[in-house]
C-alpha cells in the first residue's frame, strides 16, 4: 500500500548558545491511499488516515551554511473507522523514529 501525506507541524527553538540549539515540535498529518495492492487484487480504500506526532531535536552548526542534527520523535496513528485495509500502522500504532541528518541553511 502506498500513501501519500500531508504534514503540519509547530516547532519551537527553546535554547541556543553558539553553535548549538534545542527544540521540540508538534503537530499531523493526513494520509489516503494512492495505490496499493493485495496478490493480484487491486485495494481501493476512500478513508483518511489521521497522525499525531512529537519531537525534540538537538543542532550543532558546524559551519554558518551548514549543521548536523539528531531529532528522535515518537507518532501515533489512529485507526480510522471506516478503513478496510490494516496495515502494520493500524496493528502498531505507535511509531519511534530518529532522524539525524545535515541541514544547510542559504
């Protein structure tokens, strides 16, 4: 099953010194299904898929262009009511993702 997505998020930077900041975040999103597929049988399913999400992240800018992040979040997916179609979301609703990465600023 493929879905596509549709985020809003809040985030607030609460600490900076020098090189290195904090924040924490909130907020959606709103899933349908774009194709998904069972064997042979195509699924066909109208219903919205609703999420919420957390986070807290940490910075260090390691030029003024340029910072390295780590942003652990944790997720919940509930269950819509009309939905035929389970997948391993509607199984395990609560999801832990860390994502660490480079931001670049222009």
């Amino acid at each position: 099953a493929y879905y596509r997505g549709v985020p809003l998020r809040l985030e607030w930077i609460f600490w900076q010194q020098d090189r290195l900041s904090a924040w924490i975040g909130a907020g959606g999103k709103i899933d349908y299904l774009v194709y998904g597929k069972l064997g042979d049988v195509r699924i066909k399913d109208n219903t919205l898929h609703y999420s919420v999400v957390g986070d807290i992240g940490l910075e260090y800018k390691l030029f003024p262009w340029v910072g390295l992040f780590l942003q652990p979040e944790i997720s919940y997916y509930f269950k819509p009511s009309s939905s035929e179609v389970l997948t391993y979301r509607t199984e395990h609703p609560f999801c832990f993702t860390l994502g660490t990465g480079f931001r670049f600023f222009f």
